[in-house]
C-alpha cells in the first residue's frame, strides 16, 4: 500500500452547472467548500462537444478567488494557452494527444506562470509522461472518455493512479493527483485509497439539490477510510 497524501482538495467542473448562469453557479460553489473551479474547455474536434473559451474564463475571474482549473480538450492547444493564461486561469492541464511537442507545451505554460497540467486518457499509459516529469505539476487522470459529464467510471484505471502515486512520491515533487470523471461518493473511496489527492466532480455537484452537501459527502469519503490507513488525520 502506497503511503497516502493528506491533503483532499474538491473541484467542482463547471460543466454540469446552468450555463446561463455561470457567475453565480461559480460563487455558489465557492462557498459551499470547493476548493478549485475546474473549468473543461472543448472545441468539437478534439473531443466531440462544445463548450467555452478564454472569454468566459475572464469573466469568471471577476467572481471567485478560487483557481481556476482549465482543462483544455483542443487540438492544437498552443496557439491557444496564452489566452487562457491572460484571461486569468491558474492551471492549464493539456492532453499529450493535442500536439506534437508535450515538453514545449509544458515549457509554455509554465513561462506564462501557471501551473501545467498533463491529462491521461483512458488508453493513454503512463510512459507518455514520464519524460516530462520535471515540467509537470499537476497529473490528471481520465476515469471517462473526455467530451461529456455524467459518464460511468472506468474502474480500469485505478491501477494507473496507484502507479502514478508512487511515480510522484519517486520525484519528491508536489504534484498534484487529481481524477476527473464519474466521481461521486460510490467511487471516490477507491480513488482516494489508490492516492488521489484532488476529486473533480460535475454531476456530483452541480446535479445534486445541495452544492455544500455534494462537496462534504465526497470529503467524507476520505474519512470513512477509518484511523487504521497510513494517512493521518483526516481533513
Ligand atoms: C469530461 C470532463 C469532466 C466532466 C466530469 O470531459 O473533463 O471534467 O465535467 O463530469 P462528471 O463528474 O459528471 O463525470
Ligand atoms: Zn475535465
């Protein structure tokens, strides 16, 4: 059993709240408890759906202190990350897949000032990345197919984010593990148990009656663990 982080940071995808109302469904998770904003940006070619662009993250930006999380689903990806990093993101999280050159990618994210991002699909192996380490702070693992909220868990993966843990705990560097897609209280646990340290949930949240209860049913999750794992405190 890998040694567990202690830290759980929640990020709501604003892809499953009311388009039309955007800032508010920002505000309104922000202080229901989550900590970062996760914002999937789609351009129908990459992945079959249409979402936002630099635009809406500047627009954002006026209504929360939270990060924001951009998760850009475009192909090519860099005639496009200076906007987004102008428009006010705090993390920019790409798809190897997107272009042919992930290492000048990350090495443009992180000369704009943001945290970079690389996104594992469900078929992509962890090799893609292991090369380009030293760029990365934040890992994040697909537990669907990108395009679409509301999707099943693809169980499958929960081997790749155990091998990922470890791989991050190798480098000694603070990387983040986040997982994005299907998450809910019913597969978090196993998540969490394989060493996730950030859950990213649409559905989850913004499908259900009570944002502040959505988020603090997925942090218990955690806690429900019990004082027996190798993690700490629970918090
Ligand atoms: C899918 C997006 C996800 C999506 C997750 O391409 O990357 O962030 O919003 O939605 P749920 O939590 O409903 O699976
Ligand atoms: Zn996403």
């Amino acid at each position: 059993m890998n040694a567990l982080p202690t830290r759980l940071l929640i990020a709501p995808s604003l892809l499953a709240a009311d388009f039309a109302r955007l800032g508010e469904e920002t505000v309104a998770v922000q202080q229901a408890g989550a900590d970062w904003l996760h914002l999937d940006v789609m351009d129908g070619h990459f992945v079959p759906n249409i979402t936002f662009g630099p635009l809406v993250v500047k627009a954002l930006r006026r209504h929360t202190t939270m990060p924001l999380d951009v998760h850009l689903m475009i192909a090519p990806a860099d005639p496009y990350i200076a906007a987004f990093a102008e428009a006010g993101a705090d993390h920019i999280s790409v798809h190897p897949e997107a272009g042919p050159h992930l290492h000048r990618t990350l090495q443009l994210i992180r000369s704009l000032g943001k945290k970079a991002g690389v996104v594992l699909n469900p078929a992509t192996p962890i090799e893609t990345i292991v090369n380009v380490l030293d760029l990365v702070d934040i890992i994040m693992v697909m537990t669907v197919n990108p395009g679409f909220g509301g999707q099943a868990f693809i169980a499958s993966q929960l081997t790749k984010i155990a091998a990922l843990r470890r791989l991050i705990d190798q480098t000694g560097r603070d990387i983040v593990l986040q997982i994005d897609g299907g998450i809910t209280p019913a597969t978090a646990p196993a998540v969490l148990d394989m060493g996730a340290d950030c859950l990213i949930a649409g559905t989850a949240v913004y499908g259900a009656p009570d944002y502040a209860k959505a988020i603090a049913a997925l942090r218990a999750t955690r806690r429900r663990r019990g004082p027996d794992m190798a993690d700490g405190p629970a918090g």
